[in-house]
C-alpha cells in the first residue's frame, strides 16, 4: 500500500506538527554545546569569519593602561 501527498502531509502535521525544525533547534540550544554540533574546523573557521580582530593600536592601550593604573613594568620582589 502507498500514501498520498495528502496524507502523508496530514500525518505529519497531525503527529509531528509544523515548527518541529523550530522545536528541534531550540532544543539543540538548549541541551548541547556547540562542539557538540560542529566540527573542529566548522568552528574555527566560524571564529575567523565572525570575532572582531582588535581594533586598539599599541598606543591605544598603553594610555588606557596609564590611566587605569597599569604600567609597563615588571614589579620586583
């Protein structure tokens, strides 16, 4: 016996429901890590694409470092 378009469309509507893609990400999120997803180099080249490099030069954080108290030394013992 074979099934129509229509019914196996009203099946799974009926059982599964229309957002289970939806269901089943939020599920994902919720429950696994993303290593657990991807591989190594799935994330690293997701890394690459989407962190933003620094956008601070050397002189940029070396006034933040004096104004913050920092300095660039190394503290004897």
């Amino acid at each position: 016996m074979t099934t129509t378009y229509e019914q196996d469309s009203k099946f799974i509507h009926d059982i599964v429901g229309e957002n289970i893609l939806e269901e089943v990400l939020g599920w994902i999120k919720s429950n696994m890590n993303p290593e657990d997803v991807f591989d190594e180099q799935a994330l690293k080249n997701w890394a690459i694409e989407n962190v933003k490099v620094n956008e601070y030069d050397e002189e940029d954080l070396r006034d933040w470092a004096n104004e913050n108290g920092y300095s660039n030394s190394i503290p004897e013992f």
